[in-house]
C-alpha cells in the first residue's frame, strides 16, 4: 500500500517539474523576441520608418522591426489608445506607456483548472464507486477476482466441541483433522494421511457449519469461511479467480481450514439445467475448484470443509477419493441428543424446577438442533411475556404448540355450526387415536385457530424416535388422518373444505405405500418410482423430483386403483370406530366446545373405560 502511495507522489512530482519548465520556456522566449514600449514610443518608431510590419488588434498592437542589431528584439508590442486621446495627449507632451496584459492566469482559470476539476471529480467517484461494490462485486471493482472469504483465528471462533452436541459420531470423525492439524508429523508417522476434503451432509439446521467453526477452535488454526454461491458474479472467470485467491491465503495462512458452506450453489453436476450462459461460468468455477483439489497437499497443512443438504446433485468428480475423501452424515439427533444439545441451550435462561428436558425431547421427536434453540428461545419469550422470573414447563409446551401448529388467533370468530364442524372433526382425529394400538400419543386438542388455515388442531407427539413403519402403522396413521372427515359425515351427513390437508397427506402416504414400498398387494413386490429419493427426504420421505413414468397405462390404472382402496378402506376403518363411540363423540366434542382446549390427560379422563375397540379391531383383521 505505501509503495503504490509512493508512486503516485513520483508522477505528480514529474507532472509539475515538467509543467514550470514549459512555464519559463515561455516567458523566456517571450522576453528574447518581443519587448514592451511605450504607445507614444511605438508611434516614433513608425513615423522614423523602423516598423516594417503591424498587427494591429482590438487592445494591443505589434510590429516587427525592420533591421535590429544582433541580440535585441525583433518585435515590438504596445497597448493601444484612443486616437483621440492620444493626439490630445501628444499635444501636451505626455508620455503614452502602456502595460502588456497577461492572459495566462484567465487561460488557466478558463481551461486547465477546470479539465483538473473535472479528473478530480471523476477519480473520486471512480474509486468511491469501485470500493463500494460497483456491478455488484460487493467488494470493489478492482479487487474482483479476490475472494470474498471471511478470515477467523481462534479467538474469534470461539467455539469447541463442548459447545456443539447430538452429533457425537461427527465429532468422532473429525478429531482426526484436529490431530493432524496440531501435530501432522506424528499423526503420518505410518505413512496415512489426511483427507484432503470432508463433507458435512444433513438436514438443515443440524449444526453443520457449526461443526465446521468447532473444528477451527479445537485446532486453534485460521478459519476461513465462505459460501458457494459468492463465488459467481456477473463477470466470466470471476468464480475461477476467487478459487485460485482463496486456496493462495489459504497457503499462506496454513495450517488453516477452509469451508465452504452450500456446496450445491457451486458443486451441482455439469450439465444440469439450460446450457450455456451461467451454466458455463458455474461449469469453469468447479472446474478450478476440481483443480485446486488436485493440486494441493494436505501434508501443507490445509484441509477443505464443506458443507451441503443436497448432496445428490453435486457432481460425481467433486465426491470421488482424492478430492471429498470423506462424507460425514449430520443428521437430526435422537432423543439423548436431544437432550444434550437442550442443555447446551439452556445455559443463557433461567429454568424452573419443574422443566425436565428429557420429557421436552420426548416432544420433539425430528426437531434440528436449530429447531430446538428456536424453542428456548419462545420458551424464554413465553414466560417473559408473562411476567415470570422463570421459564417452567408450560412455557415450553407453548412454545412447542407455537412452532407445530403455529400462532393461536383468538380473534378470529366462527358462528357455532362452524365451531361444532370443527369440534367434532378433532375429537375424531383424537379418538381414532385413542382406539388404535401403538398410535401416536394426543399431547392436545383445541378449536382455538392457529397459523394461517388451521381452525382446530390435535397434536400427537411420539413417545419414541421411530425409523421403520410397518403396513398397519401406516393404515393407523390415515385411519387417524381421516378420522376428522369421518365424524363430519357420521353427525352432519355432510363434509366441508377443512380436511383438505388431511386428504393431501393420506393421498401421499397410500401413494408411497404402493409406488415405493411394495405394499399394494395386487401390484406384488414391485417399486414403480425408479428415479432415486433425495438423499435426504422431506416428511414422510416424499421425494420432491419430477419422475418419468415407465410403466404403461394400464399398471398406472391399477396404481390408482390400490391407493384408491387404501384409503377408502383407512376411512372406513375410522367411520367404524367412531360409529361405534358415538355416544362418547359427542360428549366429548360438547366438552371441547365448552372449554375450546383439552390436554392429553382431560382427553383420557373423559374416555378412561368407555372407548369400544377389540370389535373394531377385530373386523377390520376380517376385512383386510
């Protein structure tokens, strides 16, 4: 920076050095060819016939002598007066001078200064523009092909292992970065070496890039952190550049650990989309990127993080060995991770003795390790709303209400037909529960409307983490689906718009039953969805891709066929149950209606001992 600072001086010196001897060339030549003189003089020397030439203009006039002895000016200048005046003057004998006017200061007011005020203005807006981002560089136009990567020592990552929990088998895989980071030459001291690259794969918000940070603050080396998608901008070769800048610091910084969060925004397999245009500048980014991988050493003492949730559409030369040695699954934790990343959470609250963290991971079965510092934080917000001095139990619960089912809306009002449609359409859902073995608990029921369309909601919350779901399970759970819109037909004969989204998610699970998991008895044992899953699925492992159909129309009739009888047979089993509760249905829905919200444990009092099941189970074994 002092260099080019020291450069700039030099020629600004050299520009004024060159322009005052440009000044005195001029008066210098000036004085040796034209003298000055009197008006009255100058007029003797015409009348003496030593002016051989006059150029005369509207304030000054010049001659040019005739013969001058050598050394003496040849050319003679005088200002100019009025005729009159100096005939008038020359009467009386006055001495007519004149002064030469000079217009080099009105010249240089005239031109020079403002061409420099203008190159002044436009510099300043120039470097002004540039260094605040212009064409969307986001860090100045002249550095960008520079990386964007944000630069971290240990005291500023400031987080370790402690401070990251649930994923105890991630951080088994990655101490041995750490190790080879702090002390490479024992760890290769039989020859292994490290992995040049480690992806972290999982859902969003499993703590993923703050494994990547804890890595950093356990080796105590540089971290440098950037996302995939800073690597592309409007300019082509600018994705190339900052991959080369980006491993040069990071060999200048070594040991150091780069990571790159969001992959996919860089990564994803060459070829996929429209080519051409961007494709072919995220195309030349990974191809450096696919170099770089290449061309390191890890015994430098650089090791390459990245992380990703769509590991599927990365390019297969970005995953092979050699390059992303290592593939570390992230993924939502179980119950005692639950529990730890909980503890971790509530270290900046105050909590009641009635909180028991292994009942609110009990709640949360599929929470994220983000989901579950959300719900602290409503916790903490619930009881600061009310005035607590700390956060208990039922705060917690709210919070897990708020994040499910969404905000309540006490201000919306239904008449009451609309509020006993509702009523009883949720104490179906709860009592088809409550019928069938190894169902979901009810944590809730209510016809308070939450979020933006739920005018009531029941809440099953797991009592374990689940992995595999057998046939009657899943019967279960679309029996339960549509237990809502079997009890509006049993007691008003009629149905309405509100179990749209049970319809939806009862559709997808029959649908997946048949096409995906071999259950549809007159299809055999027999997948019809060929593309591949996401790796990492959604709810209820529904693949989200458009998939092309191989099989003919008439596999295709019978595939609606079997998913139609599914659920015309869950709903069946749901109306079968509830017709034979009607008695209770309605008690309880009268009860629902009274008091808008029943807890798990009112729901069981209220049913303890009247709910009829072995005869519903029964015929439902005849029937399938």
């Amino acid at each position: 920076m002092n260099d080019d600072k020291q450069h700039g001086w030099n020629f600004w010196y050299f520009v004024a050095a060159l322009f005052g001897i440009l000044l005195f060339q001029h008066f210098f030549v000036q004085s040796q060819v034209v003298e000055p003189v009197a008006y009255s003089e100058f007029l003797d020397q015409v009348r003496a016939g030593k002016v051989a030439e006059v150029t005369v203009t509207e304030n000054r006039v010049r001659g040019t002598l005739r013969s001058t002895a050598e050394g003496t000016p040849k050319e003679i200048i005088a200002t100019r007066v009025d005729p009159e005046l100096e005939t008038e003057l020359a009467k009386h004998g006055v001495v007519v001078r004149g002064q030469v006017e000079s217009t080099f200061l009105r010249d240089l007011l005239g031109w020079i200064v403002p061409m420099l005020l203008f190159l002044g203005i436009w510099l300043f807006v120039f470097r002004r523009f540039a260094s605040s981002g212009g064409f969307g560089t986001g860090s100045g136009l002249m550095s960008i092909g520079k990386s964007k990567a944000k630069i971290y020592v240990e005291k500023d990552t400031k987080v370790t292992f402690e401070d990251v929990a649930g994923v105890d088998e991630a951080k088994e895989e990655l101490q041995e970065l750490i190790a080879f980071l702090k002390d490479p030459g024992t760890y290769g001291r039989l020859g292994a070496r490290a992995a040049k690259g480690v992806l972290l794969v999982g859902p969003p918000g499993t703590g993923k890039t703050l494994l990547a940070r804890a890595v950093a603050g356990e080796a105590g080396v540089v971290f440098l952190s950037i996302s995939g998608s800073e690597f592309v901008e409007m300019f082509v070769g600018v994705g190339a550049a900052r991959v080369r800048d980006l491993f040069e610091q990071a060999r200048k910084n070594a040991p150091c650990i780069i990571f790159i969060d969001e992959l996919d925004a860089l990564g994803a397999a060459r070829g996929l989309g429209v080519p051409g245009g961007g494709q072919d500048e995220k195309a030349q980014t990974l191809n450096q990127l696919l170099a770089e991988l290449d061309g390191f050493d890890p015994s430098e003492g650089v090791v390459l993080l990245a992380a990703t949730n769509r590991p599927e559409i990365l390019d297969p030369a970005l995953l092979r060995a050699g390059r992303f040695d290592r593939q570390i699954l992230v993924d939502r934790p179980d119950r005692n991770g639950r529990v730890d990343i909980l503890k971790v959470h509530v270290r900046r609250i105050e909590l009641g003795h009635d909180v028991s963290l292994e009942e609110i991971a009990a709640l949360t079965a599929g929470f994220t390790g983000a989901d579950l510092a959300n719900l602290v934080n409503e916790a903490a917000v619930v009881a600061t709303r009310r005035n607590a001095v700390s956060v208990e139990m039922p705060d917690f619960v709210a919070a897990i209400e708020r994040i499910v089912a969404g905000l309540e809306k006490r201000n919306r009002l239904l008449n009451p037909h609309e509020r006993a449609i509702i009523a009883h359409h949720e104490m179906g859902h709860a009592l088809v529960a409550l019928s069938l073995p190894g169902a979901d608990k009810v944590q809730k029921v209510s016809i308070i409307p939450r979020g933006i369309g739920a005018l009531g909601y029941t809440i099953q919350r797991p009592i374990e983490d689940r992995f595999l779901m057998t046939r009657p399970e899943l019967e279960a759970k679309m029996a339960i689906l549509l237990g809502g819109r079997a009890a509006e037909t049993l007691v008003f004969d009629e149905v309405s718009t509100g179990a749209s989204d049970d319809l939806t998610k009862a559709t997808d699970i029959a649908r997946n039953m048949v096409v995906r998991y071999g259950m549809g008895e007159a299809l055999g044992q027999m997948t019809y969805d060929t593309d591949p899953a996401p790796f990492l699925p959604g709810p209820e492992g529904q693949a989200r891709y458009w998939q092309q159909r191989i099989y003919s129309e008439a596999t295709a009739r019978e595939i609606d066929l079997a998913v139609r009888a599914l659920v015309e047979d869950a709903f069946a089993r749901a109306r079968e149950i509830l017709g034979r509760n009607r008695a209770l249905l309605d008690h309880c829905a009268e009860e629902l209606l009274r008091k808008e919200t029943l807890t798990g444990a009112e729901l069981t009092a209220l049913t303890a001992g009247q709910l009829k099941t072995q005869a519903v189970d029964a015929a439902h074994k005849g029937r399938v």
